[in-house]
C-alpha cells in the first residue's frame, strides 16, 4: 500500500464521518425535541379535557333533567289551573283536590328551579376550565403547526447536505484499493462507522488512547505502506510519513 492509498481511505472515513454526523445532526434536530414537548403537552392537555368535559357532561346531565321535570311540571300547573278555573268542574271536592295539587306542582317548580340554578353554578367551573383547555389546545396546535414548518426546512437543509456529500463516495470508494476497502467495511460496521484513525503524537485518534512505547517502536520501523492498527481498538492506523 502507497501512502497515497493510506490517505484516499481516511479521506474516505471523513466522508463518511461527515455523513453520519449529518445522519445525526437529523435525527437529533432541536425542533424535533421541541415538537415532542409540544406533543406530550398536548396529550396531557387533551387527557385533562376528558376528565373535565366527562364531569362537565354529569352535571349538564343532572341540570337537563331537572330543567325537563320542570317544564313538564309547570305544563302541569297550567293544565291544572285551565281545569280549575275552567268550569267544567264543579264539584267542590275536586276543586279543592285541584287546588291543592296546583300548589303542590308550583312547590315542586319552585324546588326544580333552585336545583337547576344550583346545577348551573356548579358547572360554571367546569366550562371555564373546559374553554381554558380548548385555549390552551389551540396555542399548542398553532406552535406545533409552526415546529412542523420549521422542522421541515432544517431536515431539507440537512437532506441537500446528505445528498451532496453522498454524491461524492463514490469517488472516493474508488480512490481505494479493494483489500484496504474490505477492511475498511469490515472494521467500520464493528466499530460504530470509525474505522481510521490517525496516529497522532503517539495517540490513536480514534479511541484516544496512547499506543505503549513498544508498539510505537515496531510501527516506527515497518516499511512504507504496511497495514497498521492501534493495539487498543483494532482501527486502520494512518501514519504521517508512511
């Protein structure tokens, strides 16, 4: 191997280091966290919204029917009263035993009335807290339209990066020779896509790790363009002089 080989293959590594930092760089893009944050807002948003629309739905329930039992009820009274003040009866019993379910309808009206009010009071909290969620809602829905947005021009800055950097490997694949490539593949998808490192002031830049004295020395006297590898992760050694 030609020390011009050594140098298209850590070209090589760069190119491909670029890549997958880029890979990265998308994955991990600050919008993407952003819109997760967003989300889970949302959820908990929407959970709350259940509980409180399921307790506001209990109460609008009860007040519904208490508000039927009383027009039903006030029906009553003025179907009774038509009767009463008809004169069609005439029997003084009956007017008097419609007298007195006339009064009892308007105590029982009267009755329902305090209870539907009641009930209106109590689920006054509930539509307040319900509109404050659909608030709430609705501002999340509006920023996560607006992460989206952006999240879509950062990944197709990234994707424009990664399509220019991925239109160069080829040539930079055939700058290498295949055994020196068959390595390269072999050593890069066991360790983590880094299978070059430079040796650097005696440190492998790859694991950041010193190679001992011994090893140095061995290196120091092998001939131009032999196949070196740091002792402490196995990586393709590229050597400045070699």
């Amino acid at each position: 191997m030609s020390q011009t080989d050594f140098d298209a293959l850590l070209a090589l590594q760069d190119l491909d280091t670029r890549i997958d930092q880029e890979v990265h760089r998308k994955a991990q893009l600050p919008e993407r966290a952003e819109l997760a944050e967003i989300e889970r807002h949302m959820g908990q948003a929407q959970v709350g919204r259940s509980v409180v629309a399921a307790a506001l739905g209990e109460v609008a329930s009860r007040q519904e029917a208490a508000e039927h039992e009383l027009k039903v009820t006030e029906d009553r009274v003025v179907q009774v009263n038509r009767r009463l003040y008809g004169g069609t009866v005439t029997a003084s019993r009956e007017l008097q035993a419609m007298a007195e379910d006339v009064e009892g309808l308007k105590k029982r009206a009267s009755e329902l009335e305090d209870k539907a009010l009641g009930l209106m009071e109590e689920r006054e909290p509930f539509d307040a807290e319900l509109a404050s969620l659909d608030g709430k809602l609705a501002e999340l829905t509006e920023r996560q339209r607006g992460t989206l947005e952006r999240l879509g021009i950062a990944e197709n800055e990234v994707d424009e990066s990664l399509v220019d950097l991925t239109a160069q490997r080829p040539g930079a694949v055939e700058a290498v020779p295949k055994p020196l490539l068959t390595a390269y593949d072999r050593l890069r998808s066991r360790l983590g896509g880094v299978a070059v490192a430079r040796l650097v002031g005696g440190r492998c830049d790859g694991c950041h790790l010193s190679l001992s004295a011994m090893e140095l020395d061995r290196i120091r006297h092998q001939s131009a363009g032999s196949l070196e590898t740091c002792e402490q992760c196995g990586r393709i050694l590229v050597i400045a002089g070699h």
